[in-house]
C-alpha cells in the first residue's frame, strides 16, 4: 500500500471509529463486498428472514384468511405509511403504502391535474427525470387532455405559469445525483397557482426531505433504494392534508372504499390518505418493507444526512487522490446543497476510446471489474458509473477502498 | 353420528380413496380445521418457506443487485405468466404478471377500448361484478370519453351493440358462485364488434377458461385464490395475440419499454404481453407464487374441474340431508354449466330473525360460529355463507362435516 493510501486509511479508520451510525451496520447482512449500489437495491435488514418466515409459516400458513384481521394485514398500507412519514418530514395519516413507483406517479399526477381548473392545460416534467415518471406522465397528460412539456428542474421557476396544472419533480436527479431544491421549486409552483409533485425515490431515506414543512402537494417514492425494503417492495404516496378531502384518484380500487366489505357497487372514497389505496395489498413484500423499516429506530434523518455527505466527500477525495486527472469526471454537484447521496463518475472519451481499443467498449467494462473486485456500484449508459452510499451500512473505510480499487482498474483497462 | 352421516361419511371416505388428486393435499400445509376458503385466500404450499427463504438469504441478502440478471427477477413477470398460460388455456407469451387485479382492470379496459373508434362510446360492465371492477370501470370510462352501463351478465348479448367499445364481465360470480357462459358472451360482443374483457378470479385455478380458444380479448385475475400465492400476490393480465401489436397501456411504466436500460426520454413499448408491464415486480411476492405454482406439475385442469363440481354436489347433498328445509337456500346455481367453486347459502330470513332475538343480527354470527367449531368459509353481507372447494386440497370427508358442522350450528342458534 502506498504512503498516501496508508494516509487515507488511517483518517478512514478514525472516521469510521468517531461514526455514531456504526452500530446501524451490524443490522445488515453484509459481506466483505464494497456495496455502493444501495441507491438501486438497498442491502439486507437481518429483521426481514426471520419475520418473513414468520408471516409465511404462522398468518398465512396457520391463520390463513383470519390474518387479513387478526394479523393486521388489512391495515398494513397505512400503518407502514405512517412509519415512513417521519423520515420525509410528514406527519401520520398522509402517507399509504403500495403499488410501484409508476403506478403512483399515475395518482398523484391525475389527481393533481383533476385539482386544477380546465384553463390549465398543461403540465411541466423534469426533463431529466427517471424515464418512468415521463412515461406515465405522458400518459397523464394524454388522460386528462394536458400537454406535457419537459423543463430543467432548475427552470421550473421560470416555466411555471398561468397555463400549468402540475409539475412533477425528481427529488435527486438517478443519474448524476443533483439534489434539486425542494423548497424553492415548491414555492416557485405554488406561486403561479400549480402544484408540485415530487419523487423521491433517491432521496428518501438519505436525507431530510420536510414534505409537510414545504407544502408539497403529492409525493411519490420506492422503498427498496435507502429505504431497504427488498426487490420490487411497495411504493407510497404522499398527500397533503389540505388535499385528502379533494383527492380524487384515476385508481379508485375497492380498498379505498369508505366501507370496503360492503360491497356496493357505488364508489364512495375513504377518507384520508388511504383513498390512494387500490388493490389487495402484496402482503408478504410489505411486511418484508415493515421488517425492514426497524433500522430506523433511533436514528435521526439529520445525522445520516451528515453522514451521507461526509462519505460521498471523502470518495471525492480519495477519487482525487488515486486516479489520475482526467481519467474520470464526477458529475455530481460539489455544492452539499445540490448533492444526493451517490457520485456519479463520468469516464473520459480517452478511456473509451481505450476500452473500445481492447474490444471493451465503454464504462460497462470498468463496473465489471470493479464488481469482480468486491466494489459494487452501477452503470448507467453510455458512460457513467454510480456509486450510492447509504449511510446505514457503508463505512469511510469502504469508501476509501472503492476509490483505491477503481484506480487500479482504470490503470489496467488504459494500460 | 347418526346413521344419515355414518352413511355420507362412508360416501365421503370412498369417494377420497378414488380421488386421483388426493395426494396433491399432502403439497399444502394444512392442519384438522376444514378449510373452504381457498376462494378467498389459498392455503399455503409447502415448497413456499423454503423458496421465500433462500430468495431472502441469498438473492437478497447475498447477490443483492446481481439478482436482477443472475437470479432472473428482472423476466420474473413473464415467465410465471407463461406458468399460469395453460392454467386459462393460453398460449405462451400472451401473459403477464404483475400488480393488482384492479390496476390489471385498468390496463385492459383503457386498452380495449382505445382498440375502438370513437362512435362506440359505450362501455357495459357485469352488474354483478365484484366491486372494484366497477369502481375501475366507472373510471376508466371517465377517462376515455365513454360512458358506463351495467348489465346483467345474462343480458349482455342482448344490451352490447353498435355503441359498445367494451364489456368486462366476471367469469364467476364472487357472491353466488354462479359461472358465466365465457364462450357464448365473448361470441355475443364479437358479433356486435365490440371486444370482451374478462375477470378470472374466482374461476382460474378452479375450471378451464379457454382464453385463446374463445378469442377473448383481454383478461385479468388474481392469483392468491385457487392458484395459493400469497396474501395479495400479484395479479395477471392476457393481451389476445391479435391485440399485441396495437396493445396501449394507459400505464406504460418503464418495464413495459422495448429497452428499459436505455432510460430514453421517449416510450418505445416492448413486443408482446410484456408490454402490460408497469414498474419494477415485487419479486417477493412474485417468487412465492412461482413457486406455489409448482402444485400445478402433472395436474390437468380438466380433472380439476371433474373433483370441484363433485365436491359442490356433495356438499349439496350434505346440507340438504342434515339441515332442515328453509333454513339455508342455495343460490349457486345447480346446473354444472353455471356453477363455479363455490356454494354459497342464504340464511332465510326466519334465521335471521331468530339470530336478533338473541341479539346476533345476521348470518355472519353462523360463520363465526363455524369458525369456531373449525369449518373457514366466509360471510358476503348481508346474509351470504360462502364455501369455497378447492379441489387440489379439499376432500370429500371434510365437505360431509363442513355440512353436519353447519346443521349443529343452525339447530343451536335458531333454538
């Protein structure tokens, strides 16, 4: 090891001593893998086997249909609803759980456009958003006889106007990792009469989000990024209070009823957030997430905030001080205040050029290596490689590691 | 026991030995209550525990987001529909699995009636149906253009015509168990030039359903009935092979993109049933039901539906050999042409004014009360005892002491 990798593992190890999150780690089930992909699939709660087994094996196995009762499975999309609230900075009864992310975009985005008179005819979509919230978007504006026009998060302000029903934000960009100003675009909205709906499938769970503080009208979000609810666990919605007695949902499904078991065939909506129910909830993947959301008791959405940022600095740093200039560029904001919780790394024309060279053609190859080498992050075409860091399970001393390994790896794929 | 029942379980206990099916009983987890519920929530498979376990332990917990490629999640939608396909007698390809029944109403209403000129501005749905089929219905008329009718299974072929886009009618009646004629409807709303949307509930798993044989256009069903996957595992949808090509979701989610990984701004839809994909599965609850489907191995859906009708006759013969004339109706229809997997009993009104005498209302007091004694069906309200018989775990002898349990409890609460 060189002097300066000898030099950055000592201030790692000292971090990671000083961390008041280190206990959180022994929560997991980790391995001696790097895992900085926490931002697309989030690691193991050790809780989840144990009580998974116990929902297959005792209330579905034993109890069977008596658990939709007895077990609390029937209440189970509000109460999980009401355990993720205080992570986004809402308070209880705003929030129910399940579908996926697609599905609610498609709620809160109707259901906001229904919220707005006819004369706004138009609704704003983050032009850089995750291709899905665009997707459906598009199929909202169709829907409700919108059109849909694609903006910069940061042209919000100025977009907005007397024609826009709705706007629908990414909370932190999937790709490079902007963390786009909640509040200011929230207002920026509010003030020309719209609302916003946000998505915060990359930043819930990783830092303060204030959903109430900042009058956020709906808000949709995944739970098995930061939130490690497993692969493919339930999405929620988020409505604002001011909007639950109005909320008028394009999936008005039997378990949003006000009286479910009474089966009319009139549709008469329950009150509160869980109008935004549908279906039969998929119990055994909410009750995975419910396990799941026990790594959270006692910690403070403040302190993994700090955290995030003091690693995602540090593998700056360590970025800076093992790869040679020019070899990769982050594309994640310096600014903590534009910042998620990943880094997103840019590989240089060069190296692709190389790669392409030795038959390998472009940042793909790079995340190979690296994962073959224990450093798990991800690749998003054509040439960037994420690296997610939640604070719950990831050390400095993982940090300084996968900053050291990818070196070595762009030494050997440019030669 | 009376010599009537010595006689009916000497009937029942024949009838068991000579079950071709029977050993596929000892594939669920059962325990001495008679379980006639299946209808609703199906009993639990045993290779489920085990499956779910290492799908936690190691494709979770250890692979983590290498699971997607290596584990197979990410084709995890189309291949388990593709398992489900000759449950409904569908070919392959035209399935796919993914959110709930009352999402899959969604997609396959909005598409079928997008398949429609404008001129058809009607939309007729099952005045029977089961309440979220209409709710879903109402809505996706709403946001077609359309109108909504409902109409009596029975009357379609005489209600759809030159103004109808679509008709979604229930392929059995949740609350009576009556069975729909499948063939005949879709033939009566073809013949008009409209297209057939049908609900697979309460009969997949349970009888043949002949989806392409018929040329039904689309249908969707749950799978936590007769196909055992779980509390509220994932629902399907079948897009008819000749629609595949023109199949428009009103939820075109990124997983239904020709190259989801490209995460291009525009939507390019995938080929085929894959196309009803929305976003990312649950693949907790989808690979417990894939492997709960591994019951099906070696059974034909034919012999199936032969020991359901045996069983719902026997039952028959039960209750009106041990409970006394007037106390129960059936309003399962007797012809085996009309009949589900279900029977289901009225309390007479005598019953339940007796009941409020001793300050118990209705007929949900009489299941209770079964409950108890150890036989699980279920209460519709107001005055409806469901018995659901699922022939892969359901024997003779306990549908002749489902029917003396339920005499015993009739002859105490009416005194």
């Amino acid at each position: 090891m060189s002097e300066l990798a000898t030099e950055l593992a000592l201030i790692a190890a000292k971090r990671d001593e000083n961390d008041e999150l280190r206990a959180k780690r022994d929560e997991f089930v980790l391995d001696t893998t790097v895992y900085l992909d926490g931002n697309s699939l989030g690691a193991l709660p050790k809780a989840v086997p144990g009580r998974l087994a116990d929902v297959v094996a005792r209330e579905w196995g034993e109890l069977r249909i008596r658990s939709w009762d007895e077990s609390g499975w029937w209440t189970a999309p509000e109460r999980i609803g009401d355990r993720i609230a205080p992570l986004v900075g809402a308070a209880p009864g705003r929030i129910v759980v399940g579908d996926s992310t697609s599905v609610n975009v498609f709620k809160a985005l109707v259901a906001a456009v229904r919220l707005a008179p006819d004369t706004r005819d138009e609704i704003l979509v983050d032009a850089t958003t995750f291709p899905t919230d665009g997707y459906i978007a598009e199929s909202a504006a169709r829907m409700t006889g919108r059109t849909l026009r694609a903006v910069e998060p940061g042209e919000v302000a100025s977009a907005v106007g007397p024609r826009t029903a709705a706007v629908l934000v990414n909370h932190v960009d999937y790709r490079s990792g902007r963390l786009h100003d909640l509040p200011g675009i929230t207002a920026a909205v509010h003030a020309a009469g719209a609302l916003a709906v946000w998505d915060l499938c990359h930043s819930a769970g990783a830092l303060p989000v204030g959903l109430d503080e900042h009058g956020v009208d709906f808000a949709v979000g995944c739970t098995y990024k930061y939130l490690n609810g497993g692969p493919g666990s339930p999405a929620y919605l988020y409505v604002r209070s001011e909007h639950q007695a109005s909320f008028d949902s394009p999936l008005p499904g039997w378990n949003s009823h006000a009286d479910p078991f009474g089966m009319t065939p009139g549709y008469a909506p329950a009150d509160g957030a869980l109008r935004g129910r549908v279906g039969t909830p998929d119990i055994l993947s909410m009750l995975a997430l419910e396990a799941a959301l026990g790594v959270w008791d006692g910690v403070s959405i403040e302190s993994v905030r700090a955290k995030s940022l003091a690693l995602t600095d540090f593998f700056l740093e360590c970025v800076a001080a093992y790869v040679p200039e020019g070899r990769v560029t982050s594309v994640t904001p310096a600014a903590h205040a534009e910042r998620g919780s990943q880094v997103a790394l840019r590989c240089s024309p060069e190296l692709s050029a190389s790669l392409e060279q030795g038959g390998t053609p472009n940042a793909g190859e790079v995340m190979r290596r690296l994962i073959a080498r224990g450093v798990v992050g991800d690749f998003r075409r054509p040439d960037v490689l994420r690296f997610g860091f939640t604070p719950l399970y990831v050390g400095f001393a993982d940090t300084e590691r996968a900053a050291r390994v990818l070196a070595e790896v762009l030494a050997d794929v440019s030669g």
